[in-house]
C-alpha cells in the first residue's frame, strides 16, 4: 500500500497505475475528455489542445502529453478551461467546410459532437474554407476533402507510423498548412496502397471512404439486370453496433434480410470462398514445399498488401500465392455460371476493406472487359444503404443466405480476423482430424492481436516455420527479417493492424469493441457444425461442377505477368 501513488482530479483522489499521461489517469475517473489527435495506438502529437487541464498553481497542460507525478492536483472543467475550449471550435470552425448536413460524417464528426457538447451558437469569426476548394476522387479507396481538415495529423501519423506507407504528411507553414501528397499529386499516383486506416482515423469528413452506394441502388431499379451480392465474414460482427444491436454480435442474417428487402435477387456469403482459398492455398503451399522453391508462400487475401509488395517490394511477388481473395473466386464463379446460362448479372460484393474497391477494378479480375465485381460497398455504405432504404435492422426478420453458400465453415468465417487464414489452412492441412486438433492448432500462437506473431507446426517429419502479421508497418519489419536470412516457410499478412474485422470500410470503435469483433468470429466458429474448409459438402460440388478443368482460370491470378515479359 505504501508504494502505490495518488493524484487528486477534480476533487476525487486517483490512483496512478503505470499509466503513461493524465488523459488515461482522468478517464479511469469517468470523465470523458475532449480530444481531436489523441490515439492510444498513435504517438502523442499535441496539436488540438482540448484536452488541457488547469493545476492547482493556475497553469494549463495538456493531459495526452503531461506524465502523471504523485500529489498533483488538476481540474478538468473550470470556466477558464470551458472558455479555452470554446475558442478553439471556433477557430476551428473558422477554417471547416460547414455543409455538414451532406456530409458523409454527419452525426459521425468528432468536430459536430465537441460543437454540440460545448454548446457553441456562434462563430465569432469569418469562415475562410471557400479559398481552398480542394477534393481529391482520384484514388477508387477513398476520397480526400481538405475543406474539411482540421490538421490533427491522425491520418498522417497513422500512414507513417502504423502502415509505414507514406503517402501523405503536412506540407508547408502557417495558415498555408496542409495534409498532402509529394508534390500535391494525385493520392492515386501516390504510395497509398488504398487500406483506408486514415480515414478509419479521421475525425472529420476530410478523409471518408468513396461512395458507391448509386452503382448499386441503378443496379436495383434496372428491370434487365439480376442482382446478386456477396458478404464477407468480418461485416456480420462489425455493423451491429451502428444499427441498435450488440457489438461483435454475429447479424448476417439480419444483413441478409435487409438486403433482399432493398431487391437484391441473391444474397451469398463470401465464406465459401474462403474455403475455396484454403484448398487451393493449402495445394500450391504442400506444392512449393516439396519442390523448395519460392517460399516463403505469403497469403494473397489482402488488396492493400498486395499494392504494397508491388509498389514497395516486387521481388515478393513471386512469394505470394496466385490464389484470388475469397471476393475474387467467388465472383468469378457467379459471372462464369450466369455466363453459362445467358443471363446479365450485376454482382456487388460487401466488403469491410476499402482497397476491396481497387481490387476490384483491376484488370487481372476482368474478362473481356467487364469486372467480376461490379460494384464494392463498405461496412459504412451497407450502413447507410439500409437507414435511407428505412429498414429497421433490429426488428427486420432474419433470413439466410442462397445456396451454394448456405453452409460456411468456421475455418472460412475467421478468415476476418488476423491468423484466420492461417489457422484455416492449418485446420486442412494437420493429419489428425479430431476436435482436439483445433483446439491445439489455436494455441500454437496464430491468435491474438499482436502485429506480429511467430511460430512452429510440425507437418510429417518437416517443422515448419509460420509467421501472421497485420499492419504494413509489421509487415516491413518481418520482410526485413526475410530478407536478413530469417527463414519462413509460410506468411500470412494483413494490411490492416487486427485484421479484416478492423478494415478501413469497419464503422469507427476503440480498441473493447475491436476485441469483441474478433471474439465475435471466434464465437461463431465455435458454433459451426463445419469446422474445416473440406468438411463443407458444397466444395466438392463446385469442383466437380462449374469448377472442373476450370480451376486455374477461376481461381488463380498471376501478379508477375509483367515481370515475365
């Protein structure tokens, strides 16, 4: 007892425990503290200065910056601060683009709600947004508006210290400050890889995910065209809590109703591609060990890290499965079967990754010019999507999804979290086939979300060498390991830190319901009849079927063609 350290806040005498500023000393007080640039996954940038408290000698600090010291004596809402607060929205304000009742944030804006909470009527200063007029749609991921910037660096500090991408940082001084590309190019010919963890960050409108939504409400009001769509596993744990439901509840049949309420004809779920990916992942993997050659075999799941390994590191490429995303193989098969059958099909795809939207786009995934996917749409679209439609997501009666993908495998569902592939592939490839074994493989290590995770499986007389990492910048720091002489024999990795359940296109939630998305997909695994990708009966039926002597085609893709010419 003698060792512990109290600080008073407001009155109330507070224990400090390891923390590492007053903002999370004040917050375990429950008192919510105003702040625009304060992550705890970022590093402490100090620019908004909302958070500041006044100490007992009349000074100001600021909490996210300031180390809790034993016997300190601080307030946080005195009429000095409130006053100082106040000032800064204004300023603010000043300098935002007010049009927030068609803006993509509204009632999502950190600025809106500190308006709000603070009471502010007025504007005591001129707005001078007009002078900038600067919107950049050049990227298929998102969409950049600087009126809306207030400068608090998140997206910066995310790009550059968690994704280790880049692409953009703060150019030039003083009022003519901005957040900008090299040069003031195009974010399309820019490093960024299309991942979407800036605007996951932003707390404005300043950066938001394109908007797709009207590709797929013409889609619907066209009489000629049959509507299908696909949804993938991280979106059934991650939209609940937009809509009146539980954080990290699985609700894919509420998704499910809800879409064949707006008029879509089919409504699938990317799981079985999922467990598509794991066969044919799992072959080329058995393939290149026998054979030695081009291993590491690194995952090809994720969009954003294969723009990275193209644009950062092509001597990769090679490593990286010519295995489709489970989006892709999908697709590929619903176009194939309604090109057998002389039908128009227009076929949309739910995804919680915003660089979804370029994979999509690719050329790789065209036949003839027309896209597999026709349309991509977010978490955050299908959330708006079923508020303008007006259905009422907690009360709509759950339905269930077309065949052939009525029946998912848990294998394929956890594909959403960082270690689902691997442990998906593990689950198909370890001899012994009893419950036991899946217990044992989720305890070799490939759960958790840490950005980086080594481990050992012991495969026949080989014992081979796994890695699962999420985050770019975890990525790089392995792929420096790789190229040091640290041998892998498998790597799986996600551009977003946590995974698919935390994507770009995800609603916005702090690191308790993060957690809770994961457990989600774990929970649902464990509820699964069908655990392996193999024991799914639909798989067989597609390789006997649309799948026969068509595998490569449909199934693969070759990131290196150009290399080889």
């Amino acid at each position: 007892m003698a060792d512990k350290q109290y600080m008073t806040i407001d009155g109330i005498l507070t224990e400090i425990n390891g923390e590492k500023n007053l903002l999370e000393v004040i917050r375990k007080t429950g008192i919510k503290m105003p702040t625009f640039c304060y992550y705890t996954e970022l590093s402490v940038y100090g620019a908004c200065r909302m958070c500041m408290v006044e100490t007992d000698r009349g000074s100001l600090e600021a909490a996210c910056s300031t180390p809790p010291k034993a016997g300190m004596n601080i307030k946080t809402n005195t009429e000095r601060l409130r006053k100082y607060r106040k000032n800064i929205l204004e300023l603010i304000l000043a300098n935002h683009c007010t049009d927030c009742n068609t803006c993509q944030k509204n009632k999502s804006c950190k600025l809106q709600d500190l308006a709000m909470r603070f009471d502010l009527k007025d504007v005591r200063f001129p707005n001078t947004s007009a002078k900038k007029k600067y919107t950049d749609n050049s990227s298929k991921c998102i969409t950049i508006n600087r009126d809306k910037c207030i400068l608090c660096g998140d997206c910066v500090r995310m790009c550059n210290e968690i994704q280790g991408v880049g692409a953009i940082d703060f150019a030039f001084r003083g009022s003519n400050m901005m957040i900008s590309t090299s040069f003031s190019k195009p974010l399309a010919e820019s490093p960024c890889v299309g991942c979407g963890q800036c605007a996951a960050v932003c707390p404005t409108g300043a950066i938001v995910v394109k908007n797709d939504v009207d590709k797929l409400w013409a889609a619907l009001d066209d009489p000629n065209v049959r509507t299908t769509i696909q949804i993938a596993p991280a979106v059934r744990v991650a939209i609940g809590q937009e809509l009146r439901m539980h954080v990290g509840d699985n609700v894919m049949n509420s998704i499910v109703a809800s879409l064949r309420r707006m008029g879509f004809d089919e409504v699938y779920d990317t799981t079985l591609g999922a467990d598509l990916t794991v066969f044919e992942e799992t072959a080329e993997f058995i393939k290149r060990l026998k054979s030695g050659e081009n291993l590491p075999l690194i995952t090809s799941c994720c969009p954003g890290w294969i723009q990275y390994a193209e644009k950062r590191h092509p001597e990769l490429l090679k490593n990286i499965s010519t295995c489709k995303s489970p989006m892709e193989m999908f697709a590929a098969i619903q176009k194939q079967k309604a090109k057998d059958e002389g039908r128009k099909v227009f076929h949309a795809a739910v995804m919680p990754c915003t660089a979804k939207k370029f994979e999509a786009a690719r050329p790789e995934f065209q036949v003839d010019g027309e896209p597999d996917v026709d349309a991509v749409i977010t978490t955050k679209e299908l959330i708006r999507m079923i508020k303008e439609s007006g259905v009422q997501f907690d009360e709509i009666e759950p339905d269930t999804v077309d065949a052939p993908t009525n029946v998912a495998s848990g294998a394929g569902v956890i594909f959403g979290t960082t270690g689902g592939v691997c442990e998906a592939v593990l689950r198909h490839v370890v001899t012994d086939k009893s419950k036991t074994a899946l217990i044992n493989i989720a305890e070799m290590g490939e759960r958790g979300r840490e950005g980086i995770k080594k481990f050992d499986v012991t495969l026949g007389d080989k014992t081979l060498k796994l890695a699962v990492v999420s985050g770019l910048g975890n990525a790089e720091k392995v792929i420096q390991q790789l190229q040091a002489g640290e041998h892998f024999d498998f790597i799986e990795i996600m551009a977003c830190p946590g995974g698919c359940v935390h994507g770009g296109g995800q609603p916005y939630a702090k690191s308790e319901p993060k957690a809770q998305r994961t457990t989600g997909l774990y929970r649902t695994d464990k509820t699964l009849a069908v655990r392996r990708s193999e024991e799914n009966p639909y798989i067989q039926v597609l390789y006997n079927g649309i799948l026969k002597n068509r595998e490569h085609k449909l199934l693969h893709v070759d990131y290196v063609k150009e290399e080889k010419k």
